[in-house]
C-alpha cells in the first residue's frame, strides 16, 4: 500500500483508504488468499515447533560453552551432551551452584524435547489423513513435515500462475539484475518463508544421496537429472535446484489435484515426427 500513497511523508486515515482503492484497482496486482482456521492452526504447530528447535540448540550451545570455562569438552553432538548432563548434575567436580544449573538445563531440555514430540506428533497426523499432504509425501525427498508445511502455508496454489513463480515466492531463484537485454542472475534471493524454504533444503539433501545410492539402470529421469547436475555443479547448488525443482512439483501436484507420476514427463514430451 505504501507506494500507492500520494503523500509519503504524511500518512493519515483518509491517504491510507485511498491508497488501498488504488491499489485494489491495479490489475497486476497480487493477493493472498485467506488461510482457514484449521491452516492457521497447523502452522501455529510448525512455529512452535520451529522455536522450540532454536531454544533447544541455544541451550545446547549455551551449557557446553559453560562446562568448557571449567575444563568440561564434550562432543559436538547434541546427544553426547543429553546423556552426560545427569553425569555431571552430580559430579563432585563441579562447583555445587554449577550443579545445580546443570540439572535445571537437563530438565528443560527434557520439557523442549517433549513439546517437540507433541508438535510433531500432530503434524504427522495431519499429514496421514489430509489428502493433498499424502500426494506430496510420494516424492523422494518431501517428509511428512514438509508436506504438512506446504499444505498449511499454501493456501491455493492456483494464486501462483506457475511452478517458477512459487518457487521464486519461497526464494529458491537467482537473483536478477538486468538492463538493455542483457541477463545478469545473482545469488539465490532468500526471500520468502524461511521455514518453508529450509525444509525443502534439507528434503534436497534426501533426494541427492537416495539419488547416488540408488543403481544406474533403476535411477528415474529425476534422479538422473540430479547425479548429473552434482557432478557439475558441485553439492551446495545442487540442493538449492533439487528444492526448486520439488516447489515446482508440489506446485503441479497442489494446483491440477494430481498424484505425483516420476513418468508425467513422458505425456508430455513432444512426438517426433
């Protein structure tokens, strides 16, 4: 609404209303569609699922950095550090006031990991029974998370008028800075939801080794597709193309009620003449 204002330095009631009319009546204009209750309600889930995980890992990070002012390395695994934490909640060792916050730091992270659960546990029901997350858990790297994420965020996939464009609304796109005719693609944007995007990332990084494991005679085109593209691009840009290649299929999955088929390609490739 912002550029639509007359004036920018003066915002008031009367500009903003009327800026709001300018901008309804743009015909490029793009909406968002309206998320049902029980779409606000999931996702509700996948963010305190998303906090619970940074509060964990600060927490993680925060008692290993104390036990190492007292002489105290352990390894950089989560679990190494779960499991001695009771250990040391009783260590003569260590100062009897440190003690004690070890045992306080145990018995929160024992509270993050439960509420995880819970989260998780809910959006995997989710997942088993709403119909559309059950079409996208069929492709090789989207989990029951993912899939439960793009269905709660995405409230009509037909806003988006292509695959490209939703992939470039959850940021997985180079960059474009082109003038007189000339192409100039960047670095990829990152903009969009970061959640989102993230969870496709790590689904990319399933697909790429299923991909790798899997035998020469029995890889799908995609597969294929991906072990070639590793080996010129290298790791990481692999993973962003697998990501937007899986936003684009989640797009044609969520937007024509379609099932995942590895074989559409073949209806639709042209035939020879």
């Amino acid at each position: 609404m912002k550029p639509f204002r007359k004036s920018r330095g003066t915002k008031n009631d009367r500009n903003d209303a009327e800026a709001i009319v300018s901008a309804v009546r743009d015909p490029n204009m793009r909406f968002v569609s309206v998320k049902s209750l029980e779409q606000q309600s999931l996702l509700a889930c996948h963010r305190m699922r998303q906090g619970w995980h940074v509060e964990r890992t600060a927490l993680i990070n925060r008692t290993r950095g104390l036990l190492a002012e007292f002489g105290i390395w352990l390894g950089r695994s989560s679990g190494t550090l779960c499991r001695a934490l009771p250990g040391l909640a009783q260590d003569e060792t260590v100062p009897p006031r440190v003690r004690t916050l070890l045992a306080q730091a145990h018995e929160h992270l024992r509270r993050l990991d439960q509420q995880i659960e819970q989260c998780e546990g809910e959006i995997a029901l989710h997942a088993k029974h709403d119909e559309a997350a059950q079409r996208l858990s069929a492709i090789t790297g989207i989990g029951q998370i993912t899939a439960s994420a793009m269905v709660a965020t995405i409230s009509d996939a037909r806003d988006f008028r292509n695959g490209r464009q939703m992939a470039a609304w959850v940021g997985l796109v180079p960059k474009q800075s082109s003038s007189g005719g000339k192409e100039r693609l960047g670095a990829i944007t990152k903009r969009g939801d970061t959640y989102l995007r993230g969870l496709l990332v790590q689904g990319a990084r399933s697909s790429l080794q299923s991909a790798l494991r899997r035998p020469l005679e029995k890889r799908s085109r995609l597969e294929q597709w991906i072990v070639e593209l590793s080996g010129r691009v290298g790791y990481h840009k692999t993973l962003t193309a697998i990501a937007n290649k899986h936003a684009r299929i989640c797009w044609a999955i969520l937007a024509r009620g379609e099932s995942y088929d590895p074989r559409a390609w073949e209806r639709r490739a042209p035939v020879a003449s």
